[in-house]
C-alpha cells in the first residue's frame, strides 16, 4: 500500500502540542459527581413527605429504573481514570510495522455530506502513515450518488485512497440494506482479495469523523500490544468520539451531545474494555481484525439500521472476552438542527428495539441493552417537567418514594446524569481550538440539562413507537457540516 500523503485543500484542525499534553493529562474527575450527589440527597431528604400517594408510587419505579445502568457508568468512569493514571507513564509508541490498517468510510454521497467526508479523508491521509506504514483508506459509496464525481476526485486527489462503489443490482444473502450492505460489500471485497488476514486490522469510521496525532498513536499503541498478548490478544477495541467547537454549526446540539464522549468513558469503557460489548458499538472508531469480521460479516438482514450494535452483539457470541478499550479519540460533529439530533436518537432507537428482540441472538447478550433502551424510551415519562406537570394535574405535588432508602438511589441517577454532561463537556473542550471551556458554556449546560434529555427521551419514544407500528425501516442520514 501507499505511504505517501499529499497536501491537503481543506485546511485540517491542527493539534498543537499544548493540547495533546491536555488530551494525555486528562482524567475523569469525581468532584463534581460527588458534589451533585450530596445536594441532590440533602434537599430530596429534607422535603421527604413518608405519605405515598399515585404519583410517588410512580416516581419510585421510573426514577430509580435507570440505577443499574448508573452503577455501571460510575464503575466505568473509575475503571477509566485508573487507565489513563497509569497511561501516564508509558513512552511513546512503535509504528505498527508488521500490521496493516484499512480505513473503511462508506458514505451516502450526497453533496451535503460531502464537504464533511473530504475533511475526514484527509485527516486520516495526514496522521495515520507517520505510524501504520501498510495504510489503505476505503471510501464506500452507492453506484449513481449524487456527489460520485467529488469522491472520485478525492481519491484519486489522495494516493492511500481507493474508492469502492457498490453496483445498484448488488445483493445480499439475506437482503441487507443502508449501511451494512455497504459493509457488506466492502467485507467481501476485502475477502477476494485476501485482506482478511489476523495481521490485518479494519477501522471503521463515519462520514463526518475525522482523526488526530492521538488517535493515530493510540491505534498503533494497541495493535502492537496484541502482538505482544499471545493468547489474550484482543480482537476488538473502540475508543472515544469527541466533538471539536470547530465542527458544530449549531451550540445547543453541541452541548448536548456533551452526553455522547461521556458514555464512551463510562458504560463503553467497563464493558467493551471488559472484554465483552454488551451495550453495543458505535460505527465510529471501531477497530476490528480483517480475519475476525470475516467470520461474522454485516449481513444482518432488512431490518437492520444499527449495524455496529447487531455486530457487537454477534462479537459477544463469538469472542467473548476478546474486546477492548483504548483512550485515543475521532473527532466527528454534532446534528446540525435539534429536528436533527432528534432524527438521529429516533433512529438509533427504532433500530435497538428491534435488536433487542431479535431471537436470532442469545438472550444472554441482549439482556443489558434491552434495559439500557429501556430507560431510554421511558425517558419522557421519568423527566422531571413531565412528572410535576402530570402532578399537577392529578391535584398531587408529593413525589416522595415509597420508602426513604430509594432516595440515595434517585441522587446516584440524577448526580450521574449531571456529571455525564458536565465531563462530556470538558472532553469536547479539549478536543477544540483553545483546549478549555468557555464560561458561558459551563453557565449554560447546567439549567439546560433537562431540555437536552427531553430531546433524548422524545427521540428515543418516537423511535420506539415506529418499532411498535412496525413501519418500514429508514435510515435516516442527517447532513454532515463541514
């Protein structure tokens, strides 16, 4: 493959030296969890009424449902500053020289998502060679799209970039559409071709989704230590999507996907980097060997539209045990409406939902995420608004719960949530020009909080009633800002 980067036209976020120190110095902090906990418990304490009347008994079932899923965000969030204290003391990686990387970006190609697939192609052609010398990047698209003369010119513009276009007439075994017949093809492409070798590894990305001098090093860190593990090497790993300012068009959408970079350090972190992905993957750095996708494929049937999920799940069948976690970050961009960011969660869950009741995967494996899509779904109805409201309505403003010793657990939820945005926040400060949180953001996200999960929570209901009507399965592809 060629090594050869060219001169980019776009011009790429460049990461100075300060800010990757700041990315490498930074840990998950517990103060402000702690700090929310305790408020939240002393004033719940306080204004505890031990009469339960309807509305209690409803607040004592949906505010303490989302406990387990906390537990396993706060012991995620712990797991993740012991990683990266130690990550501390490590040197500087090795070029992975014996192993190759296939970039994998299919993209719809239509002209508003274009601008966004070119900048991340060339950050992948600008930061990725310095350390995997055996770099090809594959841009995945539909034969007729809109924007084919663009991303043909891109690759050949780029000499790492081969585009592959999938013919209208191609079909799957199993009749698989939207992005895993796209995967599909690319899968096996690579096959023919004898890619799909254990020396050889897949990252998969989206359109929108760029990289960095970190994520390059924390990819070749990983694939060099696998070579090292013998028996306990690891298949599977995925590290953190960050949202740099810079790439967002639109500040509410972007403060709210605060939540997203949170998730990936908490619930991603302590069970894909346990070995085991039981909460799914995103589509975006996710690293895979060639010779493992192989045996599992992006066949998944019509229904499928949330492809990276089903593949974790079938992961877990297969390898359990065999997936990791690594601290290195992309760098994609948020919705750039909130008609936009709610299409996006809707999709999300419609697809999930249908996931979780696939019978065609192990219950064991899809216990944890029907309850994480759970509370999600049931998220209008646990909002804070939506319960004083109905309360008000039924002549009841005590929601005091059945009993006094779930109100630590209502504290854990809503402290979690809180601090879930909170980091979220810090993380995409990071990433962006400056490094640091401006003081209007911090002043902002807080009040805004219970807005951000109402777009979650109606995101997520709407999703779920579509399921529920059984409507033909669309995937949905928002614009992508440049």
């Amino acid at each position: 493959m060629a090594v050869v980067a060219v001169a980019t036209q776009i011009a790429l976020p460049r990461r100075s030296l300060t800010m990757v120190r700041r990315q490498a110095d930074w840990r998950p902090a517990l103060l402000p969890f702690l700090l929310t906990f305790s408020a939240v418990l002393a004033v719940s304490w306080w204004t505890y009424q031990p009469e339960t009347p309807l509305m209690g008994w409803m607040t004592t079932i949906l505010w303490t449902l989302p406990t387990g899923s906390s537990c396993v965000g706060v012991a995620g969030a712990l797991l993740t500053r012991r990683r990266m204290r130690r990550q501390r003391r490590w040197g500087p990686p090795e070029p992975a020289w014996q192993d190759g990387l296939l970039v994998v970006v299919p993209t719809i190609g239509r002209h508003d998502t274009y601008p966004a697939l070119e900048r991340a192609v060339r950050s992948y052609c600008e930061y990725l060679p310095a350390y995997f010398p055996q770099l090809r990047v594959d841009i995945v698209t539909e034969e007729g799209c809109e924007a084919l003369p663009a991303i043909l010119a891109l690759g050949a513009a780029q000499p790492l970039v081969r585009v592959v276009v999938v013919p209208k007439p191609y079909r799957t075994p199993n009749g698989t559409r939207f992005k895993a017949r796209a995967n599909h093809y690319s899968h096996q492409l690579r096959i023919a071709e004898g890619e799909a070798r254990e020396d050889v590894w897949v990252l998969h990305m989206d359109d929108d989704t760029g990289v960095g001098p970190d994520t390059a090093s924390s990819l070749a860190r990983f694939v060099n230590a696998q070579r090292k593990a013998g028996l306990r090497a690891k298949h599977l790993a995925q590290g953190v999507l960050a949202y740099p300012r810079e790439n967002a068009v639109n500040r509410l959408t972007w403060l709210a996907d605060a939540v997203r970079p949170a998730d990936d350090i908490t619930r991603f972190a302590v069970l894909t980097g346990g070995g085991t992905p039981l909460a799914g993957l995103h589509g975006e750095l996710l690293l895979i060997r060639a010779s493992v996708e192989a045996t599992i494929g992006w066949d998944f049937g019509p229904k499928a539209i949330v492809e990276d999920a089903q593949l974790a799940l079938n992961f877990c069948s297969r390898y359990r045990g065999r997936s990791d976690w690594f601290s290195g970050r992309c760098y994609g961009a948020s919705p750039a409406s909130v008609r936009d960011f709610v299409k996006q969660r809707e999709r999300w869950a419609w697809g999930l939902a249908a996931l979780v009741l696939n019978r065609g995967i192990p219950l064991r494996n899809r216990i944890f995420l029907g309850y994480c899509v759970s509370t999600w779904v049931l998220g209008p109805l646990q909002h804070v608004g939506v319960v004083l409201l109905a309360g008000a309505m039924l002549g009841e403003v005590n929601t005091s719960p059945a009993s006094p010793y779930v109100l630590p657990l209502w504290a854990l939820n809503m402290a979690y949530v809180v601090w879930m945005y909170w980091e979220g926040l810090k993380i995409n400060s990071i990433v962006s020009a400056g490094g640091r949180r401006r003081w209007w953001e911090r002043l902002c996200l807080l009040p805004l909080i219970p807005l951000f999960s109402l777009w979650e929570g109606v995101g997520g209901l709407r999703g779920f009633a579509r399921f529920l009507r059984a409507e033909e399965n669309k995937f949905v592809v928002i614009a992508k800002p440049a």
